[in-house]
C-alpha cells in the first residue's frame, strides 16, 4: 500500500506543485481545498490520476478524510493582495485550519509539515535572516492578518509536538515564483509578468530599492520534500538567497519578455518590508540543499505559462 499523504490547500500554486511532487515520490495524495484562492485548473492535470483525490471543504472545522500518514499542512492565501482581502479567514485558516490540521496528524500518528513564511520576521532587523531570528513583526498592521496567524501556527504546531509528541516540521518560504501563480494575485512577479506581456508600465512600489530573494517552485519543493524525510522540528528557511531590488527585478522581466514597457512608480503599501534574503546555512547542512534554478531562468521557465495566461484573459478579437 502506498503511504496517503493529506496537503491542505491542495489546488493552490505551491500545494499542487506539491501534489505533483508527492504522487512522484509514490504518495497517494488527498489534496483539500476551500477555492477561496485555490484553483481547479491547477489541479485539473490530476484528475484522471488514480492515486489522487480532491475535496472541496472548509478545513476550520473538523473534518474527515480517512486515514493519512502524513498532512502538508499549505493553506492559506499568500499574496499581500489576498490576504488584505481575506483578513479574517487568512487568520480562521491559520489558528483554527491550523488546528484541525495537527488533530489530524494526531489522531492518525501522522507525520506533519507546516508551511510557514519569511513574513515571520516582519521587516527584519536582522539581514540575512537566520531561523534563530524572532522577527519585527507590527501586530496591528494590515499584514498582520497573515503574519500572526503564521506565527501563531508556527506556536501551535510546537505545542502540538511538545504536548502531544506529533512528530512535526515547518518550512519557511521565501518569495517563490513559477507556473500556476494567478495572474492577479498581486505579487510582484505575475504583475510585472503581465504588465510586461500586456506592454503596460511595470508598478514599482515605492522607489524600488525594497528587496527579495526570489525562489522558483521546483527548487522550493524539492526542499519540502527533502525536510519532510527529517526529523527536525525546528523551522528551516527554504528559499534562494540571490538578493534583487524590485527595480532590478523588474529590469528582468522586462530583459526576458523583451518588453517595450516602461516603469511606473506607485505608493508603497504600509509595512512593506525594506529586505528580505534568506540565510539557507541550515538547509545546506540538515538537507544537503541548495537552489538550482536563478532568477532569469526561473522567468524563462515561466514566460510561457504566462504567456497563455494573460492571452487567455485578453478579450477575444473581433
Ligand atoms: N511590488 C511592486 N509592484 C507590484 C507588486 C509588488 O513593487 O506590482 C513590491 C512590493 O511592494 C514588495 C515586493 O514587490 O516590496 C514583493 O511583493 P509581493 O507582493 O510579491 O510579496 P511580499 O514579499 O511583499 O510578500
């Protein structure tokens, strides 16, 4: 029999990724998911796999999905954008959603792995941030709804291990970027990726000197599965530590869709941290890994998903 893993927020960009990447590993996978910012075309290539199943619910209240050995614990919005918009069932999924996912690991002595987030440290003081980092989080700012409730999850999950000795990890993920993200989710890569394509200026917020460190999904995952075959339950940072301003970012996207579009500044949204980098020491010597794929290649590995996507969505010619 196959070991069944559970990945909550099943159909969303990194949790079907992660779908794609168990079922090759040899899971069967049950993937959840409430459609709030999950997609079924994400998982639409998985439909007439026989070791895939998919249910659409709302994980904040118990449910049952028979038994599992391992749960992925992934929902949640992710982009600034649809999390500002979805405040309060970003926190329902990360405090109660959260719990219903370790009950399940609990009650199946399952494995668990949560999915947690740079945005942990805030707008961090300390650069590159280290996983021993506690962070500079505003706990009344608009990006606390997300924050908090990773941080709390982050809590609970620890808790959960050292109260109930579930055998669980966490991973921290930064800025990942690739096919399946939603065009109009927000983030800054589908953004300059459509404005780019579409020949619209690219938003830069801010004066663009704002950094991030940006991952590309297949590199993101394959640190989620290596973690998931460790016993540490400490968090672990997973992302790529190449540092880009937004401006240089953006002199990328528009290099590789060899666009003729221009930069357009625009206000920056409020708590909108200066720096972001990951410091993947850990990973390296717990995982023995490292990110394969930089920045302009990830962007040309994407070009093509993107390309499809914003012609889908351009209004047919008469
Ligand atoms: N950003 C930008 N223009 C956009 C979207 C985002 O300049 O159209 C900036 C944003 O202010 C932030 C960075 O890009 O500094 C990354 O934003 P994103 O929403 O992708 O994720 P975050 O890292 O803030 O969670």
């Amino acid at each position: 029999m196959k070991p069944r893993a559970l990945v909550t927020g099943g159909a969303g960009f990194l949790g079907s990724h992660l779908c794609d990447a168990l079922l090759a590993e040899g899971y069967s996978v049950i993937a959840v998911d409430n459609l709030l910012t999950g997609r079924m075309s994400n998982i639409e290539h998985l439909r007439r796999e026989g070791n895939f199943e998919f249910l659409q619910i709302d994980i904040n209240r118990p449910f049952d999905c028979g038994p599992v050995n391992y749960v992925f614990h992934f929902a949640s919005p992710a982009s600034p954008v649809d999390y500002m918009v979805h405040g309060i069932d970003t926190l329902k999924v990360g405090s109660l959603g959260t719990m219903q996912a370790l009950e399940i690991a609990h009650k199946n002595h399952a494995k668990y792995l949560f999915a947690s987030t740079s945005e942990c440290y805030g707008d961090p003081l300390e650069h590159p941030q280290k996983e021993t980092y506690w962070g500079n989080v505003n706990t009344i700012g608009p990006r606390s709804v997300y924050d908090e409730a990773k941080r709390f999850s982050e809590a609970l999950t620890m808790a959960y291990h050292r109260y109930h000795a579930v055998d669980t990890r966490m991973v921290r993920i930064f800025n990942t970027y690739g096919p399946r993200m939603q065009l109009n989710d927000g983030r800054v890569i589908p953004n300059f990726m459509k404005q780019a394509l579409r020949g619209d200026h690219l938003t830069v917020y801010g004066d663009g000197k704002q950094t991030r460190s940006f991952c590309y999904v297949t590199d993101e995952v394959d640190g989620f599965l290596r973690l998931s075959k460790t016993d540490e339950h400490f968090p672990v940072n997973i992302g790529n530590p190449n540092e880009f301003t937004v401006l240089q970012c953006a002199e990328r996207v528009i290099a590789i869709t060899g666009s003729k579009s221009k930069i357009r500044y625009e206000d920056l949204p409020q708590d909108d941290p200066k720096q972001r980098r990951p410091d993947i020491s850990k990973a390296r010597k717990l995982l023995g890994w490292e990110p394969k794929i930089g920045l302009d290649e990830g962007l040309k590995m994407s070009l093509e998903y993107f390309r499809d996507a914003v012609a889908a969505e351009m209004p047919a010619k008469a």
